[in-house]
C-alpha cells in the first residue's frame, strides 16, 4: 500500500492507494485562511493527522507502507516547495520534515502533473497521444502530453497554464501579477467574486457556491457573474488549444462539482464563438474520471523525475 497526499489551496487530502491505484481509505480537512499564517506547521500537523486516520482505518501501520507521495501546487525542486502562492508556502522543505516521523520513501511533485499522471494511467487521458490536463481548484496548474510524453522544462516543472495573461492590466493574481487566467477562471477567485457580487460578508465554501450557482440561476448578479466567468474560461481554454492542438482536454480539481454549471455553457461558448483558429480539430473537452481524487492516486505513482529525499 501507498500513502498519497493531496495538498490543494483549500484542503488536504490523504489516502491509503493500492497497486491498481484504487483509494482504500481517504480522510480530507479544510484549510482556512488563519492556518496560512503558520503554514508549515500547519500542514504538517494537518498531514500527520490525516496520515493516522487512514491507517487507522485500515487497520495498518507505516510498516505496512511502500511510499508516501506528495502533490503540492506550485514550484518543486528537489523535496523542496519552492513557492506555492496559494498557501503561503516559500522554500518549504516538507520531505525532509516528513522525514522526520516516516522511514519510509517520500516523494514530491507537481499537484497537476500528478493528477495528470493518474488520468493518463487510469482515467480519461488513457489512450490519447496529444492532451492536455488542467487542475481548477483554488489556483489553475496544468500538464500537458505531447506524442505521449509529459511536457517539462529542463529548470522547473513549468507549464504554468494557469499564469498566462487573459487580460492585460486585469485582475490581480495572487502570484503579483495582473490578468492572469487564474485569477478569472480558477474556482477560488469565483468563489470570492460571487461573495462580493453578492454582499456575502464572510468566504463562501465550494458547497455554498455550488448552491448559489444552482438556486439563484435566474438572478442577474448570478447571471452576469457566469457570463463573464465563462467568457473569461473559453479564453483561456482557447489559448491551449490553439497552442497545443489537443484531442482531448481533461478538467479537474474542485471544477469537476460543477460541470452542468460552467462547463457545458463554456463548450457551446467555445462552439460558437471565432476564437479556435483550427475549428475542425476542436478537441474533446471531459471531466476527470478519478474526479477530485486524482491528486492523490498520482502522488503515488513514481517516475524517474520525481524528486525524492535519499
């Protein structure tokens, strides 16, 4: 068995994986807006946590575990989360600390590239050549398959989908840039624009979203509010297309909750609209099969590039 750690800008997910990539126990905690001041030891604390809670409801022990995978958003190099913009997260060495407690193999990579990984093996990337996966959760992170092959740059994991500029000037990110396609179409910036659209005085959670969404379809705060997030999203979306030529686009993170919401009006936008330059190859576009789980089976999937403390 194998531990997989999903580390998201709004949670922690932890679960026990088998060999066939099957998530045999999973325990999850929401993170807060306070547990990013301290954010090291927050997480870490929260990890531990998580960790013997899965054990526990299996009924084993480290002992009985192979590996403990991480997926971190942001920045990785060698064991170390260089920069993760979304949980307040610099030079953070989370292997090593690990380390500390578990005398067992850690690993660390990408939050995407790992979901990525696990569609490719076993969900709905499984069998295309060209693709491209994007994780829209709190931020935007992205893979992308060429021939095959997962694209990477010889320095960084690159492929910072989610840092292309949309709309120059625009939106402030939370990497200090401006017009960034996460800052319009990632769910935490949608989360945070609906609170203010419409007078909310504390964050909303993904589920209260997720109602909003649903039970005020017919408001016109709600509506615009869409509109302009779905035009936004095709933007993007039609940039990696146009770039990349994909078969098949995979969506996951928290974005997959709200596919009858977002994600069918984007792809009659994207139809319709003149901003695909090829229009007869125009790509599948498809949720995650492992869903919001993928971080997690695809942390514990090693591959020659993954970054691990000896």
């Amino acid at each position: 068995m194998k531990i997989g750690i999903d580390m998201g800008g709004s949670h922690i997910g932890v679960g026990l994986v088998n060999d066939m990539g099957d998530i045999l126990a999973k325990r999850e905690v929401n993170l807060e807006s306070n547990d990013k001041i301290d954010a090291n030891n927050t997480i870490i604390s929260y990890i531990n946590k998580l960790i013997g809670r899965v054990l526990e409801a299996k009924d084993a022990s480290i002992d009985d575990i192979e590996l403990i995978g991480i997926a971190s958003p942001g920045v990785i190099k060698k064991g170390i989360i260089v920069k993760a913009d979304n949980l307040n997260l610099n030079k953070f060495n989370i292997v090593g600390e690990l380390k500390k407690k578990y005398n067992v193999p850690i690993y660390l990579d990408n939050d995407a590239k790992c979901a990525a990984i696990a569609e490719k093996e076993y969900g709905n990337l499984k069998g295309y050549v060209d693709s491209v996966f994007l994780c829209i959760g709190t931020g935007i992170g992205g893979a992308v398959f060429w021939d095959g092959h997962l694209l990477e740059s010889a320095r960084t994991p690159g492929f910072e989908l989610g840092h292309m500029t949309i709309d120059i000037g625009g939106r402030k990110c939370s990497c200090g840039n401006n017009g960034c396609f996460e800052a319009y179409s990632s769910i935490g910036n949608l989360r945070k624009i609906v609170a203010e659209r419409m007078g909310l005085e504390k964050e909303i959670t993904g589920k209260q979203l997720a109602d909003i969404l649903r039970n005020n379809s017919k408001n016109i705060i709600i509506g615009n509010v869409l509109d302009e997030y779905i035009r936004h999203f095709a933007v993007g979306l039609a940039n990696i297309i146009n770039i990349f030529e994909p078969e098949i686009i995979v969506l996951g993170g928290s974005i997959v909750y709200y596919e009858d919401i977002i994600v069918d009006k984007t792809r009659e936008y994207l139809r319709k609209s003149n901003l695909i330059y090829n229009t007869d190859i125009f790509p599948k576009i498809s949720m995650a099969k492992l869903k919001n789980d993928a971080g997690i089976v695809g942390a514990t999937i090693i591959r020659k590039n993954l970054n691990k403390l000896t």
